[in-house]
C-alpha cells in the first residue's frame, strides 16, 4: 500500500459480458493491494457482476436505458451518488459519456481507458483518457484532445498463466497427429474480415518450404464459410484444422510453434498477440496499431504490411526454414512479461491519486 491512503475508484462499464474479463478482475486485484477500494457498476444481465462478486469487490447494477442521454439515466447518476467515489474509471464507450457526465455533474473526475479508435464525442466530459496504446491515444491527440489529457497504459496479460505446459503441449500434439518435428502455424481470434485470416491461407497456399508444416485456425465468426472454401481452393484441407471456438486457447498456444496475426485494421492493443507471446511463440503480425508496442522487428517475431500475401509468405517461410525458433520464442516470453499486472496497477496507482489530488480538469 506504500503508507498512502485509501481511495474509492468506481469502475464503470455499461456491458454484461467481457472477452477482456479476467486480465480486468487480475488488475483491480492488484490495485486493491494498493489502497484502492474498487467497487464495480455494471449492467445486471451477462457475467460481469458474478464475476466480480466472485473477486469479492462490490457491485452496483444499474440500468442506463438511454445512453444517447446521460442526463435521462438518473439511475447511473443515483447510483454514483450512493457510492461517493473519488474517482471513476470507465471501460467502453458509452459508459464514458455517462460516467463523464455524472462526474462533472457531481465534480469527480473521471478517467476513459480506450481499447479501440472511438469518436471524441463520447468523451466531452472525461477529466483524462488512457490509451491501451500508442496508436490509441495517438488517434484522440489527432482528433483534438490535449496532449496533456491523454497518457498511455497497455493492458495488461495474467503472464504466469500462459507460461508453456510441455505435458499439455505434447498432449495436444499427439491428439491431432501432429509428428515429430512438424510445425504448428497458429491464427486465432475472431474470423471477421478485418482480422484477414484470408490473407494467413493464402500466403500459406504460396510456401514452398521443406519443413513439414501445419496451420491451425482457432476461432469462429462470420468469415468461417469464407475461409473454409479458401481452403479447399488452395488444396490446404491436408495442412489445415479448424478448431472451432476456445473458451480456453492456452492448450493450442502451447502445441504450436508460430503465431500469426495478420489483422487488416489496426488493432487497439491485442491480448490475442500478448498471450501467444507468454506462451513462447514467436510471432508475425502486421505492424500497424497497437502492435508496434509489442512486436520488435527480428527479436520476438516478424513484421508484414497489411494484406501483403506475398510478403506474408516470404517472413513464414523465412521463420520456417532459418529461424531459431526457440530463441525467438524465448524473447516473445520474455517481452510478454513486460506486461505483467503488476507494473501496470501501479501505472494505474499512480494517474489516480495524481487526479484526486488535483480534482480537476487537465487541460483546463
């Protein structure tokens, strides 16, 4: 707690269900060691709540039935009230208009953690915004807003969890007749378009390697159908597995050998990419967004231009055949750690007691 005293932060996020839950849970675990009390204001729907129950932090559900007007949703301003935090911290980008109005109403500052590109008008009344990256809060100080109202903190990765579990990696392997000495080519995530998983089969479907490759594909979504007959058009069905959805992806992280992220978009700062790192794969990805931030060029992976088949191909092959594979894996891990919870609670620490202290706009 470093003799400091303790703070109320109210974390609100106008959602029920999380894909960034746990890593979130971790977090305000770490900052109640701290001398935060974290209290949480959700929706009543979804998983959220029980979860956070669960952490034992305390849990106020409301309902916000017109986001579009914060000065309609009394019950989020009731609800603030109750509770009297110093601080409130929102996730997403409607409980920052609502949690930014409410808080200049009853004069609490507010801080916006963004995980994406968002408009500036949900933020009108936010005291200061966290970028999950540099190119996240880039994009805000583009479109406006004060250099000295944004600052940038990554989120953060449970790392311990993902550490490679050789007896599940070799259990996995054995389980999809993966032989001695073959290599596991691993995408996961979300099968829409801008995530261009199209782009991964095709630049596989150009490899003329030696080395005897496989690629997995971890996920499901709109794009399955697509990439499925992509597949079959390239004449990869031999090479290529269709995991479906993982509720746990840590097990097709440890049988692999390579991590591909070949997002068309930039991504706000990819846990996706975090994890496979903790696990010790090397990774390609393209480098835009918050991958910079992450990826170092011919350390713990590769770099390619968005939609770059053939380049793609060309960093693939070069990992498959001249690679060392286990020391650029064993730098990802070590970069990964980089983004431990703990760092980035105190990062957290410390932009909020700089707040309450001053209690006012920045910027202003």
């Amino acid at each position: 707690m470093r003799g400091r005293h303790l703070l109320k932060v109210l974390h609100y996020v106008n959602e029920g269900n999380l894909a960034w839950v746990q890593p979130w849970m971790q977090l305000l675990d770490a900052l109640r060691t701290k001398g935060i009390c974290n209290v949480v204001m959700c929706p009543e729907y979804g998983t959220l709540a029980s979860i956070a129950r669960e952490h034992n932090f305390e849990v106020r559900t409301c309902k916000a039935p017109f986001p579009w007007a914060p000065a309609l949703c009394l019950e989020v301003g009731k609800t603030v009230k109750s509770v009297k935090p110093d601080l409130i911290h929102t996730r997403l980008s409607s409980a920052a208009a609502l949690g930014g109005y409410w808080g200049y109403k009853l004069g609490i500052p507010v801080v916006a953690t963004l995980d994406k590109y968002p408009k500036t008008k949900y933020y009108t009344h936010v005291t200061h915004l966290v970028g999950c990256s540099r190119a996240v809060s880039k994009h805000m100080i583009d479109q406006g807003i004060p250099e000295k109202k944004v600052s940038t903190i990554h989120n953060p990765v449970l790392f311990e969890r993902y550490i490679r579990n050789e007896e599940k990696r070799l259990e996995l392997r054995e389980k999809a007749g993966i032989e001695e000495g073959q290599i596991v080519v691993l995408g996961a995530g979300r099968f829409v378009k801008w995530k261009a998983f199209d782009v991964l089969i095709k630049a596989a479907a150009k490899i003329e390697s030696s080395k005897n490759w496989v690629l997995w594909l971890v996920g499901d979504g709109s794009e399955r159908k697509h990439l499925e007959r992509l597949v079959e058009e390239y004449c990869l069905q031999d090479r290529t597995t269709f995991w479906g959805f993982a509720s746990d992806v840590r097990p097709h992280l440890w049988a692999s050998d390579i991590f591909v992220q070949p997002s068309g978009g930039p991504e706000g700062f990819s846990l996706m990419l975090l994890e496979a790192m903790a696990s010790g794969l090397p990774a390609i990805a393209t480098n835009i967004g918050g991958t910079l931030d992450i990826l170092e060029e011919g350390s713990n992976g590769w770099f390619v231009k968005p939609g770059d088949v053939d380049g793609l191909c060309r960093v693939l092959s070069f990992a498959l055949d001249q690679a060392d594979l286990t020391e650029v894996g064993l730098r990802a891990s070590q970069s990964a750690a980089r983004f431990r919870v703990e760092p980035i609670a105190c990062q957290h620490e410390d932009l909020y007691r700089f707040l309450v202290q001053n209690n006012t706009e920045l910027g202003k």
